[in-house]
C-alpha cells in the first residue's frame, strides 16, 4: 500500500532507552497511590468471609465509634450507583448493591476514616452475619460445550475416519495477575466534578463507565493514570473499588484513597479463569491434518459473561479441511474474571501445541517438520490472505539458532553431566488489533515538541515509541520531544492492552506531526516568512529544519525559526486513526513466532528448571528493538511462571483463596529466568500501518507453556496436560 515517506526512517527500530526512565528511577514519576490530596481520608473494603450465601446482619455500631471513622457504606446507606450500557467492565453488578454473596472477598460494606490504620481496624470491627450456603470453587469438568465458535468442513466425520487419532485434555488452572503496584483509586469531588487518580490501562473507558455508574456525564469525570506498575490486563477495566472512593469522596466532601491489599486482589480485581479444554486431531501417516477439533470450557462468576477464548488462533494455525472450535462457560462462586495477558490465545496455544508435539511423537515425526507440513497458504478460518506471515521462517530460523539439529529424539537421550536435557517447541500467535485514536501534536518556538494522547504507558515503553514517530517526521531529537499521556483531559486514545496501542496510534501520531509541520510550513511562505512566494507544498521538514523539497540536505531554516519570526510561540496539528475494520474483512491481520526451549531435570535432587529459550517472533517492524525485546523476554518469564508455577487455589469449604499472597503463589524471579535468545524478522506489515509495525506484548506468552512441557516430556517422559508442572508427577 501507498504512504508517505518518513523524513527521518532511522528514528525507527533503533534500540532507544526509555525516554520515561529517569523520572522512574529517580522517583519522580507519580503512581495513583503515591498522590496525596489536601484534607484526604483513607477507605477500607470490608470483604465476604463466605462465598455463597445471603447478608442477614451488618453491625456497624462499633466501627462506626471509633477514633477518626468519618463513614460505613454498606447496601442501606450506600448513595445510588448504575450499570454501565455502553463501555467494558467485567463485574457489571455495582458494588454493595443487594445482599447476595456470591464470591469469597465480594465489599459488603466501606469504611473511610482519617488515617489508613483507623480504616482498617474500622473494617475488622463490623460485625457480619451470613446465611451461608456451600460454595462451588470445583474446576469445570463435563460441562457441555454447546456453542460453535468456527467451523468448516464435517470435523467429527473427518476424525472418525482419520488413519491416526488423537484425543486428549488440557487443563490450565486459575492465574491471578499480580503487579507489583497494587490497585488504587485516589478520588477527589469538587461538587460538580470528579477527579480520579487510577491504575488503569484504559484511562477513557475507565471514564466512560465510571460516569455512567456515577449517574453523570463523562465531561464531569477527569481520569488519570500517567504511570502504571504493570497490569498485564487486570487494569484494563474498572472494579467496584474504583466506584466506591468517588462514592465516597462526592458523600464526605473530601478526597478519599483506597487501595487494594494483595488480598483482595485475589478476589476483587479478575484473574485469568481455569480452563479444559480437548482437543482431538485426525491425520495422515504423514503428519497432514485432516481434522482439528477444539472444545472449551472456561471457569466464569456467578453474574458476569467473560469468557476465555482458547479457540482464537486455532482456525488460522495450521491447514486442515475440516475444523470445529466449541466453548462453553462454567459459572462457580469465584470473583469476576478477566483478560490476562494473551487472553484466550494463551492457553488455547498451550494445549493446541501440546497435541501438536504429542501427534509428533506418536507419529515419529520431527515436531518443526509437523508444524512445517501443515503450514496454511490463507487463513482457512476466514478465507482471507494473510497480510503478512512468516510462521515458516520462524521456524527455521529458530531452529537453527537454537541448535535444534542435534536433538536426539528418544525420551532422556540428551544429557549434561548428571542433568537429563529436555528440548521441546511450539509456535505462537496473536492477532492485530486497532482502536480509533486522536493525537495531538505541538511544535514551540524553543525548538521543542509535545505529543499528547489519552492513552497510557504500563511499562512498554509507549512514551518512548510516541517520541520516536515525531522525531521520524521531524528530525528532532528525542531528548527534545515531551509526550503527555494518561489523562482522558487529552485527545482520546486506545486502551493498553490486547497488543493494540502500538498500532492504534500510529497513524494518529505521524498524521499529527504532519498536520503540525504544515501548519509551520504556512507561517514560512507568509509574505515576511523566509520561502515567501512559495507555496507550503513545496517545503518539507529535515532535521528539524524547513527546506524547499529540491534543496541540499543542510540547507533549509529551523523550525523555531519560523516560528519565532512569524511571532507565534507555537503551531499544533491533529490527527486520527480508525479502527482497522475495513482491513480485517481484506486480510487475517496477526503476528506469529516460534519458541524453541531446554529444561535440565536432575532426578537425583528432583530439580528441574528452564535453562535456555531461543525465540523469533515475526511482528513486523519493530519500532524500538530494545524494549521490543524487553516485552518478548518478560512474557517468556511470565510462561516460566504459567507452565511451572502460578496456580491460585481455592479452599472448597469457604471458597477462599488460600494462596493470596507473594509467599504462597509464586511467580518467576530472577533466578528462575533461562538463558533468552529473542529476534524478531524484519517483514513490515504496510498493509496494517505505513510503518509495518503490529503489537508484540501477548505474542511472547503464548506457546512458551507448551515449549516448556513438551522439552519437559523429552526429558522425563511424563506428558504434562495439567498446569503447572509438579515435582511429584515426575517422579
């Protein structure tokens, strides 16, 4: 596809630190948690100690006695609160709104109080009587699958008469997100409006819902997230507490800050739901497809409709005639769930290419070749082209990175000293998404730019990247571009999740710049301007100098020049982006990779751990390799923590969490990181954007879990089927 040529196409894919870096290490940067209003009360939830049953009684007389305890919100006095009908939010139900206790830790009542420590011993004073009723927390099990998600072909008929079966179920269990910044809303009323400090990866649906639950109009609702410890999607919508603290504050006439305990963020703030899924595979002697079936059952809430879509990559992964995805949902008394990072694709990868290593091995044949073989020419699941894929490549480039050619097949074959060496594959998918986005972009008489956007960064390194397409417009330097995110006050944009923010704001910020140069291109043909009697068209823009198109490359007049001569501190220029619709009934818009892993299992001390991962990724064009990289690496970490780790359990008699805290559900350190080996093919994908670039965040995490448990099989024989990995099943 036609574009416009970037002035300076260097200033992208270059290995730039975050321009955003120094005001984090230095402490500069403002986290939601760490503002502090004038006059400002602190608020405690008050948590269900059942988790299925009905309030019959709520005391409240003590807490509310005691030393600087301003309020108890609770159902009966609670200010009204509404459904959102437009915007995403995953626990739909208000919070405190009737008194049907339906997960373990659901807010039955708020304390606010003057300190946080009033608050709290507050909140362990009210008194709760439950009529309470057995929870079901159980793992979805023979629950139907009854609603087809795709299909082509007569999947059942092509299995039942395939030469080789294969039939098998996965299981991934509960994964709660866990970021290192808690969840925290900082609330502040002015008796017409709202301002709310956040921890959102979505600062303008945040908004939008939250004013439709408020009961007013999102032009009285401010909020701001300029930076965010992570969220890896459990930010990305709001919870009940972020409607509780404006409650609140518009209720007292003061700012109020709630923030979230570790706790509660096992119950109260989503969690990646447990899945079971099967998967049945018919083929050839030869490793050709000739059926895939994949059925789905993922754990949901009790009121709410989110629904794990472990079925999004299977149509487009491998070519078969004939295909038949299916899910289902099993509500349980657990909390609301929600996206993860690489929600869906995740474990539906896990197990698709888990039965993809296990046809391999029962057929004897090289898992890269099977994958190989069955490497579609179009997406079969929509009978569009592909806009780009380079799975194939990936393959073989990794492969040969990771030295795959020596593998021995033969179960334990591989060894290192006292160390039995494990190697296993998979490859890995994530579609592209866009989301319409408006960007304003600034040129000041100093020389300087600003970028602003209501989008927000959560450690991926977008304030950087958006400095980088100015500068590629422009030539200014990056340490001469400020850019303004997380604050629905700017120009709206897109959410920080599903890979999509990348690719949403591009074309909104190159169209802008543009706009802005134009914008001083009129000021310079003015007639006292330095190309007086030129017309604007002719200029263009190098090294952050105007110059007549023709000209020598050192030729040319400061930006800030014109602009200091025409007496105008600054000119600014908008642009917008849509939502990439109309493409995706062209194209199948994705990104694809391979990941090639070594675990060591010594069985004398029953140790076994990740010693070495090697991945490719084809995302297209890599804006800045540097953090690129840094997203591939941590989702590879991440799948260290999914495949062996990261198991939230649930005590079946009250429901609870009993693992909700950093001592119990372990995640990946540092010590548990591999040796990581992360490239990325360079094959821009101009027909999504003008410079090629699609999301990597979620790509990274999907794959890695199978990689480990097939490396885990050809180590130790024992095919691991249920997440996490456990010792005791390989003994």
């Amino acid at each position: 596809m036609d574009h416009p040529r970037l002035s300076h196409p260097d200033a992208i894919g270059q290995p730039y630190a975050r321009i955003d870096g120094p005001a984090k290490v230095s402490g500069a940067a403002g986290y939601a948690a760490d503002f502090m209003l004038p006059g400002m009360l602190y608020a405690v939830p008050v948590c269900a100690t059942i988790a299925h049953g009905r309030i019959t009684g709520l005391d409240t007389e003590a807490a509310q006695a005691m030393p600087g305890v301003h309020t108890v919100l609770h159902q009966g006095n609670r200010p009204p609160l509404y459904r959102a009908a437009s915007g995403s939010i995953d626990e739909a139900r208000p919070p405190l709104d009737d008194d049907i206790v339906r997960y373990y830790g659901q807010y039955v009542a708020l304390v606010v109080a003057d300190t946080l420590e009033q608050a709290q011993a507050a909140a362990s004073a009210v008194q709760v009587s439950y009529d309470a009723q057995a929870p079901d927390v159980s793992p979805p099990a023979d629950e139907d699958t009854p609603t087809v998600e795709s299909e082509r072909g007569d999947a059942p008929a092509a299995y039942a008469s395939a030469p080789v079966q294969f039939d098998a179920v996965y299981t991934t269990p509960v994964e709660t997100h866990n970021s290192i910044e808690l969840h925290a809303c900082v609330a502040d009323y002015d008796g017409q409006a709202y301002t709310l400090y956040e921890t959102s990866q979505g600062v303008v649906n945040h908004r939008d819902v939250v004013a439709q639950m408020l009961g007013t109009g999102k032009e009285h609702v401010r909020v701001i997230s300029r930076y965010l410890g992570s969220g890896f999607g459990g930010k990305l919508w709001p919870w009940s507490h972020s409607l509780l603290a404006p409650v609140a504050a518009r209720l007292l006439g003061r700012p109020v800050k709630l923030v979230l305990s570790r706790a509660m963020t096992f119950h109260s703030a989503g969690h990646r739901p447990y899945t079971r899924q099967r998967i049945r595979l018919g083929a050839t002697p030869e490793g050709r497809l000739v059926s895939l079936q994949h059925h789905y059952l993922s754990q949901v809430s009790m009121l709410d409709k989110y629904r794990e879509k472990c079925g999004e990559a299977t149509p487009r992964m491998y070519s078969t005639p004939n295909l038949k995805v299916c899910w289902g949902l099993a509500r349980r008394h657990v909390g609301a769930p929600t996206s993860m990072r690489g929600p869906g694709a995740v474990p539906g990868m896990y197990a698709l290419e888990s039965a993809m290593d296990e046809l391999a091995v029962a057929l004897d044949i090289d898992p890269v070749e099977l994958r190989l073989r069955n490497e579609p020419e179009h997406d079969e699941g929509v009978g569009l082209p592909f806009s780009s894929r380079h799975l194939r490549e990936c393959l073989q480039q990794g492969a040969e990175r990771f030295g795959w050619q020596r593998r021995q097949a033969g179960v334990g074959a591989m060894r290192q000293g006292e160390e039995v060496l494990g190697w296993g594959m998979a490859s890995c998918s994530w579609l592209a998404l866009r989301m319409p986005t408006d960007a304003t972009v600034t040129l000041h008489a100093d020389g300087s730019a600003r970028l602003v956007c209501a989008t927000q960064d959560i450690g991926t390194g977008t304030y950087t990247v958006l400095a980088q397409l100015v500068s590629a417009e422009t030539g200014i330097g990056l340490d001469r571009i400020q850019v303004g995110l997380g604050d629905t006050q700017l120009p709206p944009g897109p959410i920080s999740g599903g890979s999509a923010a990348t690719a949403s704001f591009i074309p909104a910020a190159l169209e802008a710049t543009r706009n802005a140069v134009q914008a001083a291109c009129k000021l310079a043909v003015r007639p006292q301007g330095p190309y007086a009697g030129k017309s604007a068209k002719e200029l263009a823009v190098l090294a952050g100098r105007l110059r007549v198109a023709a000209d020598r490359a050192d030729a040319g007049v400061p930006l800030a020049q014109v602009l200091k001569a025409a007496g105008v501190a600054s000119v600014s220029g908008d642009g917008h982006a849509g939502s990439g619709k109309a493409l995706k009934k062209q194209y199948s818009i994705n990104s694809y990779g391979a990941h090639f892993v070594e675990i060591a299992w010594h069985p004398a001390t029953v140790r076994l751990r990740v010693s070495r991962v090697v991945t490719v990724i084809d995302g297209g064009r890599i804006l800045n390799t540097r953090t690129g990289r840094n997203q591939i690496e941590g989702a590879i970490v991440m799948g260290v923590g999914m495949a062996m780790l990261e198991h939230t359990h649930y005590d079946s008699r009250s429901g609870a969490p009993v693992n909700s805290n950093l001592a119990d559900y372990i995640v990946a350190t540092h010590a548990d990181a591999p040796r990581l080996d992360v490239s990325f093919l360079d094959y821009p994908d101009y027909i999504w954007n003008e410079v090629g670039a699609r999301g990597i965040g979620e790509i990274g995490l999907a794959g890695i879990a199978a990689a480990i448990t097939n490396a885990v099989y050809h180590a130790t024989g024992v095919r691991v089927r249920d997440l996490p990995v456990r010792i005791e099943d390989l003994l």
